[in-house]
C-alpha cells in the first residue's frame, strides 16, 4: 500500500446543525455522509469533502458535548485547507460577509494564507496550494469552482 499523504482529519463539534451550517454554507464543502460514531451509536459523524469525497479532502466531525478548547501544547494548532492563491482575496470578502472574524490575507511559512476560525473556535488557515493535488468540484456548492477548497 502506497501512502502519499493525510486521508482525513477528524474533530469535535458540540453544536451539529451549526457544524453543518458553517461547512457547507460558508466554506461550500459537500456533506458527503452523515452517520452515528460506531462506538457512541447516540454521536452523528458528519464527513465533508470535495464533489467526489476524494481521500486527502475529507474532514469529520464527531458531535459530541465538549467544552471549548483549552489552548497549549500537545495538540494541533490550525488545520490548513487549501486553496487557489488568487481565491485568498475572494475568501475574506467572503468570510467578513459572514461574519467571520479572520487576519485577513498575510504570508506564513513561506505561503499566502488567510487564518480564521469557525464559530467553535477550530483553527483553520486557507493557504494557497500552488496548484499542487487536485480535486473535484462540487457543481451543487454555493462557492463558485474556482475559489473552492482543494482539500487539506
């Protein structure tokens, strides 16, 4: 088996319909499956990906009750997703359209980036992919083709 890169991510969200609102409303990701954690039957897990559910843009969500994060070590700090470059300018419209607070368009680790998070608090950054990997458009999202998120 030939590994080539990160298959999915996987989070915690404690409010389910907002979960869905976010990623599939604002950042146009497609709710490729909705099911129940095989562990906890009472928990859904919501899959979002591209048009397809390409490995490599797939996150989950668990929906379980949490407290918000405590912020330190031993955790991942943002989830990077990316994106066309020249969509960065496209996406903090976008975002402060919504509401969404973000640090606007910046260079980070060598990359143009937008940081931002959703409304739990997770960590995200849209930086541009240099048009590296691809993946399949979701002609049903409310982003248009060309600025939505390639994957992670």
């Amino acid at each position: 088996m030939q590994l080539t890169g990160i298959h999915h991510l996987t989070a915690i969200s404690a409010d389910a319909p907002g979960n869905l609102r976010f990623y599939t409303q604002v950042l146009g990701l497609r709710l490729v499956k909705k099911t129940v954690n095989q562990d906890d039957v009472s928990a859904y897990h919501l899959f979002y990906a591209d048009g397809k559910g390409s490995p490599g843009t797939d996150i989950t969500f668990f929906n379980w009750p949490a407290a918000p994060e405590v912020r330190g070590t031993n955790s991942i700090v943002r989830t990077w997703m990316r994106v066309n470059g020249a969509s960065l300018p496209w996406w903090e419209e976008r975002l402060n359209k919504a509401g969404v607070k973000n640090r606007g368009v910046g260079v980070r680790d060598g990359r143009s980036t937008l940081d931002f998070e959703d409304p739990e608090g997770f960590r995200i950054r849209l930086a541009d992919d240099g048009g590296a990997g691809g993946s399949v458009i979701w002609d049903k999202s409310p982003v248009p083709a060309e600025h939505q998120i390639h994957g992670l």
